[in-house]
C-alpha cells in the first residue's frame, strides 16, 4: 500500500498549483498574445526542469526505501542531481 507523507504533498504541490493558475489570469489580464507564447528558450527550459523536479519529489512519496546515498534517499540524490545540472545548463542559457 502507498502512505504519503500528510503535509509535504500539499506543500509541493500547492505552490505548482497556484503557478499554473497564476499563469492563467496573467493570460486573461494581459492584452496581446498569450503570454506562454512569448517565453524563451531560458523559461522553458527552466518550467520543464520544474516539472522534472516536482515529478521526481512525486516518485519519492509514492515509493519509499530505505536505502541512501550520502544519508539522503535515492529519490532526494535524484533530484539534488537534476536541480545542479539544470542549473548548469540555465547558466549556460542566459
């Protein structure tokens, strides 16, 4: 059976949530095309290293081990991992 942790999924997934719709009413309010279409490499790139991320923090609550690396789960090395290496490629993208 999956158990999640009560009070990290709405901390994780909330702020995402409330990205979107944020999104959404800068869309709505905004005059001109939609606002999505006029994004760079740099902030696309960098909303699909988000969602790599959160998927990432998603797979660690679902399946739990007890197994670590450096006394972080394999899902946490996963993701510390992704975050410094799309920062590395974000510097090279501004």
């Amino acid at each position: 059976m999956v158990q999640f942790e009560p009070l990290s999924l709405p901390m994780n997934f909330g702020t995402n949530l409330f990205d979107v719709a944020l999104l959404f009413v800068v869309d709505v309010v905004a005059s001109g095309p939609p606002v999505l279409s006029a994004v760079g490499s740099f902030a696309a790139f960098a909303a699909v290293l988000g969602i790599l991320v959160t998927a990432l923090f998603l797979v660690g609550l679902a399946e739990r081990r007890d197994r670590t690396l450096l006394r972080m789960g394999w899902d946490s090395v996963a993701v510390l991992v992704a975050y410094l290496g799309g920062l590395a490629i974000l510097f090279t993208l501004r």
